[in-house]
C-alpha cells in the first residue's frame, strides 16, 4: 500500500487496542486472507490433500472460514460467548462479514461496546489456539495444552 492509498475500513478495524499487539496481528492476517490454514499450506505444496481434515470436526477442509467460524466446534463458541452476553447472532457467509457485524453491533454504553468487540479478538484468537493444541497433540501423541495465554 503506498502512502496516498487508504487502509480497507474493516481491516483497520484490527487495530483498536482491543488486544495485545499479537492479537491483532492474528486479526489483521485474518481479515485479510493469509491465515496459514490447512487449505494454504496444501495450495503451497506444503501439506497433502490427506491431511486437510479440520481438527476439531474431521468433517471439512480446514479453511479460515471453517476452523474460525463454521466448524460445528468454533461456532458453539461464538454462541456460547454471545449467549453468555445476552445476545443473538446468526452465522455469516464468511469470517469478514462475522468481524463487521460483531464490530457493528450497537450498545448503550461504551464500556459494554468495547468490552463486546474484546471478545471477538479472544474468542477468533482462542479458537485458532485450541485447534493448534489439537492438532499437535494429534502429531504428538500427548495432551494438548489449553492453558490460558497472558
């Protein structure tokens, strides 16, 4: 992007100040489509297309869409999380459209707001984290580790 050019409104989005630096960054990537998923890392070459299962469903390639949002697993999250916040949502076409409406959602106060839009950082963050322990203890044949990150 050179300097006269403007950021894409949603992906600026990602820097709020909501997270930790790294938080964002994952949000950034995510935003714009260069998650290294299963799916990426086959179109490189890199994995087979044996080894494409989501690894919380086993049902689908694993896709950013799919382990961020769709999978069976990452969407009660999002409900559970929403739920939990007395809220209701329906699931999107894509992981973009999930961000702007969660984003988008109106409050009455601003603490709420900021602290509704957090939890979209943590839930997308700690989604990719659990499948990550998932796959590697698959690999590795161990428990995976679910601690929580600080």
């Amino acid at each position: 992007m050179s300097r006269g050019d403007s950021c894409d409104s949603i992906v600026c989005k990602a820097w709020m100040n909501l997270a930790p630096p790294k938080v964002e960054f994952f949000m950034w990537l995510a935003l714009l489509g260069k998650l290294n998923t299963k799916e990426v890392l086959w179109r490189k070459g890199i994995l087979q297309e044996d080894q494409l299962h989501c690894p919380f469903c086993s049902a689908q390639m694993e896709t950013m869409d799919h382990i961020l949002m769709t999978c069976s697993v990452s969407w009660a999250i999002w409900t559970l999380i929403a739920t939990d916040m007395h809220q209701n949502i329906s699931m999107p076409v894509t992981f973009r459209q999930h961000f702007e409406g969660w984003i988008a959602r109106k409050w009455r106060h601003t603490t709420m707001k900021k602290f509704w839009q957090s939890t979209f950082f943590a839930t997308a963050c700690k989604t990719v984290c659990l499948s990550t322990a998932l796959k590697s203890s698959l690999i590795y044949r161990s428990a995976p580790d679910i601690t929580p990150v600080s």
